[in-house]
C-alpha cells in the first residue's frame, strides 16, 4: 500500500493539493475516486487517503447487503467510514450496485461517512453512471464532499504516470471544481475550499514535508505520526 506521501514523489499530486486533500479527510469528509480505465490507482488513492481520517475513525468494508442495514439502524454521528472497494456489477468482494449501491449512497446522505472507487472519468459520467443506471437520488451523490478523478499520463518518455486529474468538493447539494492537473504548472487551484481552512491545508502540507524529509512513508508510519501529533 502507497502512502499519501508515496503519491507526492511519484507525482501522482503535489505538496499543496496533497496538504488540501489530508486536511479535508481529516474532518471525515466522504469519497468517491474515479478512473474509467483499471489499473489507475484508484484503490491507491482512496486507501492512502482513508489513511488521513479522524483518530477515532473505524473503517467497514460494505461486503453483505447486512452492513448496510445495520447502518441505517446504527447512531449517525460515530465514526465508522462504510467502504465499497467500487461501485460496480460483478459478484466481486464489496461491489455495490443496484439497490445497494443507492442504500450505500443513502448512507452518506444520512450523515454517516462512505468511499467508494467508480469507472467514471468525470463528474458527469458519475451521475450518468450513479443517477441513470442504478439509479441513486441526484442530492445523495452530490453529498459526497469530494470527487477525485485520476488520468494515467503517458508523455514525458517515462512511462505511465498516475495523476489526479480533477477534485470536486461538494457544500453538500452541488459539487465545484477546486483542483485540476495542468501539463505546464502541475496542479492548479481552481477555486478556494469552502470546507477547511487555508491554514489546515498548509499544516497538513508542511507535515507531508516533514515526513518526506525524514523518509518516514509507510501506511502504518504516517498513521501514527498522524496521530501522535494530534495527541
């Protein structure tokens, strides 16, 4: 599993979108990461994000129709983050779709913290995929806080490159545009957050730094740095 602060020297984001993306997990925002091709890094992008949630977080993967009716039965305000490794048809372990993948976005509706992957591209090929064929309520997936959308960049004579290509946050009834990738500058702020402070980005940015200046990257070591410096 790549870290966050893996995905910043891989050039997969930047400093600066990396230190926006960690402030906003750390309030549990919920997520959906979008690529239609596989091997994107969809599954790398989510998991290093979840890695940034609240301390007393719980994550539950969405395995049984069951999880999802002890979650609507369960008090809306505790910590548990319900993951579906992709929404999606197939008899895969923790794929959504049909009516559970609309009780699964009921979920975030409801208050209660959900990240899921999809085969969507843009924000409109999500709620074409989401609303259309499934079909989830249009306002429960414009409650998702953050939309991440990745492209797999060839040029440059080095290979493939996995970059973030666009992030959307949500006020919770309408997504924007707040990130997107620019081949001459990187990344580029498109709009300021209406959800964290630009200050808490530049705290979680400047922690990323330090963790990369004392090659501290794993999972499990970013994890604890996380915590113990809220502690």
């Amino acid at each position: 599993m790549l870290s966050l602060v893996d995905l910043i020297d891989a050039g997969t984001v930047d400093t600066p979108l990396a230190g926006y993306l960690a402030a906003m997990m750390r309030r549990g925002a919920s997520l959906l990461v979008g690529a239609r091709p596989g091997g994107a890094g969809k599954t790398t992008v989510m998991c290093a994000l979840l890695n940034f949630l609240p301390d007393d977080a719980v994550i539950r993967a969405v395995d049984s129709p069951r999880v999802l009716r002890e979650a609507e039965c369960a008090v809306a305000h505790d910590m548990t983050c319900f993951i579906a490794h992709e929404i999606g048809s197939g008899p895969y372990f923790a794929y959504l779709w049909g009516r559970d993948a609309r009780d699964f976005l009921a979920l975030r509706a409801a208050g209660r913290c959900i990240a899921s992957n999809l085969h969507c591209d843009t924000i409109d090929e999500t709620y074409a995929q989401l609303c259309a064929q499934n079909p989830c309520a249009r306002d429960h997936v414009a409650s998702v806080d953050l939309k991440v959308f990745l492209r797999v960049d060839r040029t440059g004579g080095h290979g493939a490159r996995r970059v973030v290509h666009r992030v959307y946050e949500s006020d919770g009834t309408a997504d924007r545009l707040v990130w997107q990738a620019d081949g001459r500058s990187g990344f580029v702020r498109v709009a300021h957050s209406g959800r964290v402070r630009a200050e808490d980005e530049t705290v979680h940015a400047s922690l990323l730094e330090n963790l990369r200046g004392n090659n501290v990257r794993t999972i499990d070591a970013v994890r604890r740095s996380i915590t113990a410096r809220s502690a």
